[in-house]
C-alpha cells in the first residue's frame, strides 16, 4: 500500500480537529441506523492453485503472471441498525470483476489443462464480499462504544484461464486446443471480534474493528482476518464524510474437493465514503 494513504488518515484527523465543527452528528449514546457508501481504492494480491487428482497444479501470482489489474476502484456499502441499546446488526458489501490479457513465460497446469510456455491467455476474476454481524456493546456511553461482533463473512471467487492448451484425461493429453476452465470457491467463513467508536470532538468520530477466524475441518482447513479503521466528520446533524482504511486476508485450502483448491488472497486500501445516520 502506498505511503500517502498510511498518511492521510493522521493528517484528516489534525486537520478536522482543529476545524470548527457546526453540528453534532448522531450521537454515539442514541444513533440508531448508519449507512456510509464511497469508493474503495483497492489493491489486490492473490495466488492460486488447482491441482487434479493425482496431480500437481501450478502455484500463480494472478496479477504477476496473467495481468489482472492489482489496483482497483470500487463502490463500496457499509452499514447498521441498532435493535436495541446494546445490540446492533452491521452489514458490509462490494463486488470486482478483473480481467486479463497475457503471454505467460512459465507453464501453467489449471485442474487438468496445461497451458505451455507462449499461450496467450485470457483471464477473468471476479470477488463478491457480503459481510453481515451482530454486534454486542459491553461500554457504551456519549463518548464511546465498545463492544464484540460474531457474523459471517461470505466471499464468493470465481476465476477463470482460456487459451491455446492440452487436456490430460486419464494421463493422456490431447492434441493443442482452445480450452476454457473455469472454477468458483464460495467461503461463508464466520469471524469473531471487537470493534469500537469514539467522539474525537464535536461531529468528529473515530471507528475501529478486528474480525478472525481460522478453521480446520477435515480437508478444508484456512483463516481469515477483516480489519478496518475510518475517521467520521458530520458537516450537519445527519450527513458526513469518512475516510479509512480495510483490510482483509483470506487463506483458503480444499484437498477434498476435485480440483484440490489452494487460494490466498488480500485486498484492501483507502475508503472514501459519504455517511448518514441518526
């Protein structure tokens, strides 16, 4: 990530703090629905495997070796209502779609098609993430919420390599052909953790939270981390502007499934998002 954006939440902070705020915003003892919705300037670093029975795929960087864009910009929704004093349901949504273009230098074998060196291959990647939470606050006050989350977080992959290749059935490989494969990896992951929100000063408002879970069950085995840190600054009493930063990291393996799965990936970055809330 970029060092501008380390900078630029600190830098947001100071500059608001010192700014006169003309109105209080929702207040942290009594808001009871939030729903911010920006852009999400993103990065992207993912490497994947699929490997056929009785095979051994090939380990690829998707943006290094099949030129998938690693840096995007997407839309981005995030929100929460809040039942009751001390309970809330949050929600988290965006979707990507990348597509590549690429001579490789390295083979590359996908399930059971073998790309040689030279193919041009044609590659597409897509990630929808759905995150949904409920969340207990055990401190909460005019000046801050403290609290725990249990939810699902749900990220549907799907990935896609089409190109100049040869099929191995049954250990014979066919002659050169145009062969498309395709493979989705759908992880409803639950994820536990903490999560605060705390009055800077008048309408200025810093939130933070933290999510894990690692699992291991038979074949299927990985984690995942959700990470996110915003500053809030309501310019009336119920619209505001944020700015922020999201993180998360998935590890992800299947040696049940045909093809065996093997999937890392992280994305994360600068959002930049308009609020409402009461």
């Amino acid at each position: 990530m970029r060092r501008f954006t380390l900078l630029t939440i600190p830098i947001f902070v100071l500059a608001l703090g010192t700014s006169r705020v003309g109105a209080n915003g929702p207040a942290l003892e009594t808001d009871r629905f939030n729903i911010s919705f920006g852009t999400y300037l993103i990065s992207f670093d993912t490497t994947a495997q699929l490997s056929p029975v009785g095979g051994v795929g090939t380990a690829i960087n998707l943006e290094d070796a099949l030129g998938l864009d690693d840096r995007r910009t997407d839309f981005r929704l995030d929100g929460y209502w809040r039942f009751a004093r001390r309970h809330r349901l949050d929600f988290g949504l965006f979707y990507d779609s990348r597509s590549g273009n690429r001579a490789i230098s390295e083979q590359i074998i996908w399930n059971d098609v073998t790309y040689d060196v030279g193919a041009t291959i044609d590659s597409k990647f897509s990630t929808t993430y759905l995150k949904t939470a409920y969340r207990f606050a055990f401190v909460r006050d005019d000046r801050a919420e403290v609290g725990l989350s249990a939810g699902l977080a749900s990220l549907n992959l799907a990935g896609e390599l089409a190109g100049q290749g040869t099929v191995n059935a049954d250990g014979t490989p066919s002659p050169v052909q145009f062969v498309r494969e395709s493979q989705t990896v759908f992880a409803p992951v639950p994820v536990l953790g903490l999560y605060g929100a705390f009055l800077i000063r008048e309408g200025l408002f810093f939130r933070v939270s933290g999510e894990y879970f690692g699992f291991n069950s038979g074949g299927l085995s990985g984690s995942l981390v959700d990470l996110r840190a915003t500053v809030d600054w309501y310019f009336s009493q119920r619209w505001g502007v944020g700015l922020g930063l999201s993180q998360l990291v998935l590890d992800y393996k299947n040696t049940d499934s045909d093809p065996r799965v093997d999937l890392n990936t992280k994305f994360g970055g600068a959002l930049l998002y308009f609020s409402y809330g009461f």
